[in-house]
C-alpha cells in the first residue's frame, strides 16, 4: 500500500491536490513538484516525456501504486507513452492518470453555443489534446485554443498580480474571445491557472464560464477508485499529505501555501 502520487512541473498541481484532498480526505497524498525544471509547456514532446518518465519512477519507487499527472502538458505530451509503452516495463500493476480527459468528458455539455475556449500552455495547444478529446465526447462543439507562454512563468515567480501580468493575461484573453464572439465557456487548461481565476472572471463578458480543473479531476478520481476496487485497496488511507520539490524546499515552502491554503514542509529531491 501507498499514498497516491500527484506530479507537476511545479506548483499547478497543489490546485489539483488540494480539490482531490477535499474530496477524498482519508488518502494519503505525495506530491511531486519539478520545480527545478519547471516550466515545460515551451519544452519539447521529448524532454517532456523524459522529465515526467523520471517523476512517475520517482513516485513509483516511493510506494505510489497510483500516481496522477496534475500536469496538461505532461498529460498532453508523455501520459499515453508511459501508460502504453512504459507500465507494462516498469510497474505493470500501476497506474498513472492525467486530467485533460476529464475536463473533455463534460465540456460539451456545459456550452450552450457549442463553442469553447482553452487558455493552456503552447505544448498542451500544440499537442492539440483537447480538440481531439473533446471531438471523441462532443462532436458537435467547436474548439478555439490560446496559447498563454508568459502565465506560468508568471505565476510560478509570483508577478501575475503586478500591472504587466495582467496585461500578459488579458492580452491572451482577448486574443481567444477575439476569434469568436460565442464562445461561452472558458477552460483553464494549465493547473496553474485557477490561482488567477478571479482576474479572468474580472475581464470576460458575465455569461462565459470558466472551468477549472480541480473539481472535476477529483470527482473522476473518485469514481475510478470505486470502479477499481483493487486499486483502492492499494491506496493507504491515514490522511497524510508530504510533498517534494526539486528545487529549494524552503522557496517551495514559502510559496507553496498560496496555492494550498495551509504550511507546507517539503524535503529536496534530485531528478534525473
Ligand atoms: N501546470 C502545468 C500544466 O498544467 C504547467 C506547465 C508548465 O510547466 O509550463 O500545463
């Protein structure tokens, strides 16, 4: 038995880990954050893939036997490739989940004009994951993408509250509603994202809806775990919460609680 594994290139995850956390208290959690190498929404497929095969091993051989890629651009660029090609090498048994699925699986069902937005990073956009997704579950919905490459070197350095970081992100903003007019939903397709919800909802027109991911990756976490019994047995379950950092774990402290409402003590890991 062990905690289930969240990964993310830095610290987006925390706004994953923190929904699955309110839903799903008795688990144990390990959360993994690359921050030392973050971000990797402008890294190639190749270095993506390389980085989160190395994370997956890492949460692995601490005990995971579930980990989730709280990560669109890892779940856009390596999740296919390790659950296809790597689990059945080295940990058959495991399992790894990203969050671009879920947040496609519903999307169609909440605009009313059958026309989307995603605000994500340039190698979620390019990867072109959500249009493909969202045609398997939504044929009819139509989806426009904006690549953001400033938001999460925004976010992870804490000047997305400053004059030029909302310029930067009302600039993306209008640039994805400039390419339709009816576009009444919003998905924030990067973990990081949710922590300038507010500011979004602050400068779009009153009936776009903006959806984060962390509710939904929560619920669907909850239904896989009912619908995989064994899988469950595996997850140990005494509440507890650690978390890594590959970069300072006292910068990953300080900053960490904004994303996670409560102190955090992470511990220093090497990757790679
Ligand atoms: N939180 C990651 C995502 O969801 C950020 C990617 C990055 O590091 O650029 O895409």
């Amino acid at each position: 038995m062990g905690p289930i594994g969240v990964f993310d290139s830095g610290y987006g995850g925390l706004t994953i880990l923190s929904d699955i956390r309110k839903r799903l208290p008795e688990y144990d959690f390990l959360y993994l954050g690359d921050n030392a190498r973050a971000p990797y929404g402008t890294r190639s497929f190749d270095i993506v893939y390389e980085f989160t095969l190395e994370a997956v091993n890492e949460l692995f051989n601490r005990g995971c036997e579930l980990v989730i890629l709280a990560c669109n651009t890892a779940s856009a660029k390596a999740l296919r490739t390790i659950q296809q090609n790597d689990l059945i090498k080295i940990a058959p048994d495991k399992r790894v989940l990203g969050v671009i699925r879920p947040s496609t699986e519903i999307i169609g069902d909440l605009s009313k004009t059958n026309k989307v937005g995603i605000l994500a990073t340039q190698g979620t956009v390019s990867s072109l994951s959500y249009p493909i997704e969202i045609a398997k579950f939504s044929p009819g919905t139509k989806v426009y993408q904006q690549a953001c490459p400033m938001w999460v070197p925004l976010i992870e350095t804490n000047k997305y509250d400053s004059e030029a970081g909302r310029e930067f992100i009302k600039e993306d903003v209008d640039k994805l509603l400039g390419q339709d007019p009816d576009i009444d939903v919003l998905i924030l397709g990067c973990t990081h994202y949710p922590i300038v919800i507010d500011y979004i909802r602050s400068i779009v027109p009153k009936n776009v809806e903006i959806v984060s991911q962390g509710n939904i990756v929560a619920e669907r976490l909850e239904d896989y775990l009912k619908r995989h019994p064994e899988m469950n047995e595996r997850c140990s379950k005494k509440g507890s919460v650690r978390y890594l950092t590959t970069e300072s774990a006292e910068e990953f402290d300080g900053n960490a609680a904004a994303y996670i409402g409560e102190a955090v003590h992470s511990t220093h890991i090497k990757l790679g």
